[in-house]
C-alpha cells in the first residue's frame, strides 16, 4: 500500500510538471524518468524523513549563538487606545510577586492603575500602566475589544537601577506569555478592581 501511495504521489507529481512544459521533448523525456531515481522525500506529505538543510545563521544569531538577534530589527511602536467603553472603568490590579529565591517572600499588592512600587532590596521598580479587559494588538495600536474580561493584560514597566529592562504586558488567562523574566523575580496578574460605581 505505501509503494502504490508512492507510485500515485509521483505520478500525479510527473503529471503536475508535464502540464508546466511547452515542447513535445521535454513531455517525452519527463516519461522516460525514473521514478525510482527521484527523491520522495522532497515532497510534502511524505513520510520519510528530509534530509536537514545546514542554513548559515551567523549573522543572525545572538552572542552566545542561541537565538536570533533582535538588534537590528525595527520594533513597531504602537499607541494605546483605550475605548471609551473601557476608560474610566478600571482603578487597580492585583499582582503576585513571585521571590524565585526564596518562596516564603512570594506577596501579592494591588496596585493602583499609573502608580509605582519597588521590589524588596533588589533595586527593581516596576509601574503599572494601562489595563485592557479585552486585549487586543493591531499593526498600530494596543486596545481592549470592549470591556468584557475576555483577555484581561496591564502594561508594566520594569527598572532596575534607573534603567529600563521591560516594557511589556502581563496577561491573566496566558502568565507565562510575554512574562517579565528576572533570575529572581516574577510577575503575575492574578486580579483586576474596577471603579465602584455609586
């Protein structure tokens, strides 16, 4: 059964390529192929195994040659919009900080939306931006679709020693996507506190 699947992919392979060529010879001399001599393997959907193609990506590669470089790509910047079913609606959110080093120190705060605080002894500031209960990412902008709690991220910033080392957003249903990563701390949006309304 596998030979006779082989045999049907070439053929419809060869028949595929005949249409493609103009003259009588070049139909005639594609007959004469031997289908044994091509190599099934080139073909998606087959099952063998490709052989591995060697890329050169030394210049792509990051100094210690594990991952691409992002130096010299263009980061897009984009605004954050906040829709107006969505402005005003929102006053705080609760982190969990997490002490890789030590669990014991693991404490959550909530955070008022625009303010700062630092993390114990480790010269590390972060702020609390915008939240987006439904956030959403264009080739433009940062918004949230609407108010609904569908994809509830705030935007932290990140300093250590004046300097900053993130600009991201945490994410409450996805913690582990884009995540500030610190070799001793972590950061994780567990809530979110909305205006009250009276």
């Amino acid at each position: 059964m596998k030979h006779f699947l082989k045999y049907n992919l070439v053929l419809a392979l060869a028949l595929l390529v005949a249409c493609t060529y103009e003259s009588k010879e070049d139909i005639a001399s594609l007959k004469e192929t031997d289908i044994s001599k091509l190599n099934i393997s080139q073909f998606e959907g087959s099952r063998s195994k490709s052989p591995q193609v060697n890329v050169d990506l030394g210049s792509q590669m990051s100094d210690d040659g594990n991952h691409p470089s992002t130096q010299d790509a263009t980061k897009i910047q984009r605004a954050i919009v906040m829709p107006d079913e969505a402005d005003g609606k929102w006053k705080a959110v609760k982190l969990l900080i997490k002490n890789k080093t030590d669990e014991t120190s693991n404490e959550t705060k909530i955070i008022t939306l625009g303010s700062s605080f630092e993390l114990k002894d480790s010269g590390i500031k972060v702020t609390v931006g915008p939240f987006l209960p439904n956030f959403v990412m264009s080739q433009k902008a940062y918004t949230s679709s609407g108010n609904e709690l569908t994809n509830p991220a705030v935007q932290l910033i990140v300093e250590q020693d004046g300097k900053t080392i993130y600009t991201g957003w945490a994410f409450a249903k996805y913690p582990t996507m884009y995540a500030f990563e610190h070799k001793d701390f972590a950061l994780q949006l567990m809530d979110y506190i909305p205006i009250n309304v009276s």
